[in-house]
C-alpha cells in the first residue's frame, strides 16, 4: 500500500470513530460497542503498517497488512477470529 492509500484508510476510519463518539449521557449499545474495538483494532494495524513502511521492514509490513486483512474481512462476523487478532496485535506473536 502506498502511504497515501493508508492515509486515506486512517481517515475513513477516523470518520467511523468520530461518529461512534462514547457520550456518558448516551452510552453506546452491544453492537455499536464491539464496532467500535474492531475499528479500533483495524486502526492500530494500520499504524504498524505505516511504521513498518517508513522503517522499510518487509516482514513486518505484511503481518501488518495481513491481520488488517483478517481483521476487515473477519474482525465483526467472527468474535473468535477477532479476539485472537487482538491478542495478536497486543504482542502475543509467535511467528
């Protein structure tokens, strides 16, 4: 990905989150909750994309790019696959 087309993904998810602001008065619903963490988790795997981009380290880039991947395609279907994605991006790696 070019840094320009992860530049744009970062701000569309932005755009997601801003709208999904976490108001006391008006607390977010179940659903609305767990949208919330997979943008979230999508987000951080985006910044370890451009920050493996900017470092030039191949390996990490495609991890990077592959949980986002997983975390896209998967993260709100499949709560299981969302979770060991998570623990994932929290540093459990074995790989």
């Amino acid at each position: 990905m070019s840094p320009e087309e992860l530049q744009k993904l970062v701000d569309e998810i932005s755009g997601e989150l801003a709208k999904l602001a976490d108001d006391p008065e008006k607390p977010l619903g179940r659903a609305d909750r767990k949208h919330r963490l997979v943008l979230l988790a999508r987000k951080e795997a985006l910044e370890r994309v451009k920050t493996a981009v900017a470092e030039g380290n191949v390996i990490k880039e495609t991890q990077a790019s592959l949980d986002y991947g997983l975390l896209t395609e998967y993260g709100e279907r499949h709560p299981l696959i969302f979770n060991f994605m998570r623990a994932q991006t929290r540093g459990w790696r074995w790989w």
